[in-house]
C-alpha cells in the first residue's frame, strides 16, 4: 500500500513538472530518480551581425526568466497541491 502511495505521488510530481516546463517553452529530457532536467534551446548568434546577435541575448534572457518561472511554478503547485 505504501510503495503504490509512493507511485502515485511521484507521477503526480512528475506530471507538474512536464506541465511547467511545456507551459513555459521548456523541455523535459531527463528523470535521475529525484530530480528532473528542463532544458530551453538557445538561439544560435552569428558573430559578424550584429542585429542577430542583439535578438540573439534578448531571447536567452527571456529563456533566463522562463527557466526561474517555471522552477517557481513548480515548488508552487507542488506546495499548493
């Protein structure tokens, strides 16, 4: 009864963290047993323009700030659930 307690609740977690991360532009690559990997896929900069390297870090810092969120959307829904 305990072990299938324990399933239950870890697909539970699992299924606010695959919710965060999607919400928030992430992907969910990786589960090591107590902890999960979200990645976001930067945007590739050419050196020599200038105009693409300027979108280039507003993009990162955006995906900065979505990476925060969602690890706060996260320890939020977990404590609220």
């Amino acid at each position: 009864m305990m072990e299938e307690n324990s399933i239950i609740y870890i697909n539970y977690i699992s299924t606010i963290i695959h919710y965060c991360g999607h919400n928030w532009s992430g992907s969910v690559n990786r589960n090591d047993g107590d902890s999960y990997l979200i990645t976001w896929k930067l945007p590739d900069a050419d050196e020599g323009d200038n105009e693409k390297t300027e979108i280039a870090q507003i993009l990162k810092t955006e995906y900065a700030n979505k990476s925060l969120i969602t690890a706060v959307k996260i320890i939020c829904e977990v404590k609220r659930n």
